[in-house]
C-alpha cells in the first residue's frame, strides 16, 4: 500500500475529515475560487427557491480536495434542507440506495462521492428516481415477480468524481449541471489560509507568512489547510506560537515539502526518470517497477501536478522529463534537443 501522502488531495482519516468539516464555509458567498461555478449556482439556487422547486441535479468531477464535497454542504444550506452523504463503493445493493432515497424529504441534497463507482444495476434505479422522482424495483422471480413503484419525494443529486470519463452517458445527461472543478492559484490559496488561521485562532499571520504555506499547496484547499494545521502545531511546540517565515519554512522541511510542494514520493519519481531513463522516455509500468510502486497511483496522485507544473510530459513513446524538472532536481542533463533517454526510437 502507498504511503499516506501530506500533500494528497484525499482525505487521510476520520479526524482529517472532522477538521475540514470545521473550517467549511456553509453560504456561497464564503466560498473561494471556481468563480464560474459559483455563478452558475447562484442563479440556479435562486430560481429553485423562487418557484419552490428542488435545484437541478449536480456532477461535479476533478482532483480530489478541489471542494466537492464542501459545495454539496454549501447547496444543502442554501436551500435550508437535509443533506445525505454517502459513495458509490459504499452502495453495493439495490436496497442500499432504494432505503437511502426513500430517507429523503423534499428538497432535501442527496451528495454521492465517487459516483463513477456505482455498480451499473443501481445507476439503473438512479434513472427514474432522477427524472420522476419514483423508483422501480421487482420483487420475486419468475411467475411470481412483481415490480414495486415506490414515489420519491422531489430531491437533488449531487454526484462527485475524480474520473469523469468512467461516468456512463445516460447517468451523465440526467445532471442539469456539470462542472469541472480547477486548480486555485495563490491567491485563492491565501484568501482561504487567511479565513481558516483565522477560525483556528492563530495569532495575526501575515501575507508573506501564509504565501509561503499557498505556493506548495498544489493548488488544492485541502492541502493548504492540512500544510496550515502542521505548521501551528511546529509553531506552537517549537516556537512558542510564535509565526514567521523562517518557522514555516522549517515545519514544510521537517515533513519533507519543497518549494514548490513536492514530497519525496514526486521527488523520487524525478529522479528515477532522470537518473535511471536519462529524463526519458519510459513507459509508465517500467517506473512503478522500479519505484515498486502501483502504476495506478502514480497515474492519479504524481503525475497530475507534475503536469501542471510542467515538470513532466507524457509522450507518445512514455513519460519525459522537462528540462525545468532537471534544473529543478539538479539534475545535469541537457533534454532540449529531446535526444535523451533509452527508447528514442519510433514506437
């Protein structure tokens, strides 16, 4: 099993979640970044309310930490209903999601992480519990069966995925709203630090201070604020509470975050694709082997920000290293003339 990560969007445990679930903003005016979203919300959230009517149902897909589930309790509280929360790999039966949906109240929010991982038997009860708000299901077999229709009270799904492209068609054309949640920049970054150190009771923490916690929080709120966590607790064990640059600088060190927010885990991935394939390139399943790590997690959880950051390019013959990727690792090797690496033939 991969190591837990600090700077992974996911949530590492129970206490994490509780954490977040503090710092959470409950109105759509308090909420940072994805502006475009936002607005979309806003109007669709006041024309429900005016015609009294449930809000049109909601995917949200991106990286995990971008707000998904914290949008879901932000709509809940704006239409002043109930919300439910539960997974797709949490649903295995029929009974399952038809008990969950017979729970709800009118207007009440219905929010399904990793809805991509439903199993394809209970999207099929999701299609007219959507559409008609009832939902159909046989009981016995043979002769004897029978199919039960069971009225729902009129509710909203929000169904959230970091892998979109695994939703099928039919559940994807029922939401009204489909979104793709991006990466905050800095600013939003630090807006967000600034209202979460403010709720934790830190003492006056500066721009300066907290820009150095937002430029290696990967452009995830969840990282910011778990990079915001271990940085009080170093201050308040190290250095009598006392916040500064130098204080941050050396909590993000002790747990092995650099400047730009990579951990060892992308560190090493750099240099094993540097060092061992000449900045490439190779095949993704060839680096999990040497790293003897899962090709999957690499997949999901390094190489998306190190795409982002321009540290690495995925190629037609395999992953490659980016000369600002060597530079950065300081690595002596020259990728601009793209002649490196061991498998520079045609594929």
């Amino acid at each position: 099993m991969a190591k837990e990560r600090i700077v992974s969007g996911s949530t590492r445990d129970t206490n994490e979640e509780a954490f977040n679930l503090s710092l959470r903003p409950e109105q759509l005016h308090d909420y940072v970044g994805q502006s475009r979203l936002v607005e979309k919300l806003k109007i669709a959230l006041t024309a429900a309310k005016q015609r009294k009517d449930p809000m049109e149902h909601v995917l949200l897909h991106g990286p995990p930490g971008l707000g998904k589930t914290t949008l879901s309790h932000v709509i809940a509280n704006e239409m002043g209903t109930h919300l439910a929360v539960t997974s797709g790999p949490a649903l295995t039966k029929g009974s399952d999601l038809v008990g969950t949906l017979t729970k709800l109240q009118a207007h009440d929010v219905l929010f399904i992480d990793e809805i991509h991982r439903l199993p394809v038997a209970l999207e099929e009860y999701l299609y007219s519990a959507m559409e008609d708000f009832k939902v159909e299901f046989v009981v016995d077999s043979g002769m004897h069966a029978k199919t039960i229709t069971l009225p729902l009270k009129p509710f909203t799904l929000i169904g959230a995925t970091t892998r979109a492209g695994l939703l099928s068609g039919p559940m994807r054309s029922r939401f009204g709203i489909t979104h793709h949640l991006d990466f905050y920049d800095e600013q939003e970054l630090l807006s967000i630090l600034h209202r979460s150190a403010n709720l934790l009771n830190m003492q006056n923490p500066t721009d300066e201070t907290l820009s150095l916690i937002a430029t290696r929080s990967r452009g995830t709120p969840r990282v910011a604020n778990r990079l915001l966590r271990r940085v009080r607790d170093f201050s308040q064990i190290r250095h009598a509470d006392k916040l500064n640059e130098q204080v941050v600088n050396e909590a993000l060190e002790l747990e092995g975050v650099d400047t730009l927010g990579l951990d060892e885990l992308d560190r090493q991935y750099l240099r094993t694709l540097g060092d061992i394939y000449r900045g490439g390139p190779a095949g993704l399943e060839a680096i999990a082997a040497t790293l003897s790590e899962d090709a999957g997690t690499l997949e999901d959880m390094v190489e998306p920000f190190l795409l982002q950051i321009g540290f690495l390019a995925r190629t037609r013959r395999g992953r490659q290293l980016t000369q600002r990727a060597a530079e950065h690792m300081g690595m002596n090797i020259d990728l601009t003339d793209g002649s490196n690496g061991l498998f520079n033939g045609n594929s």
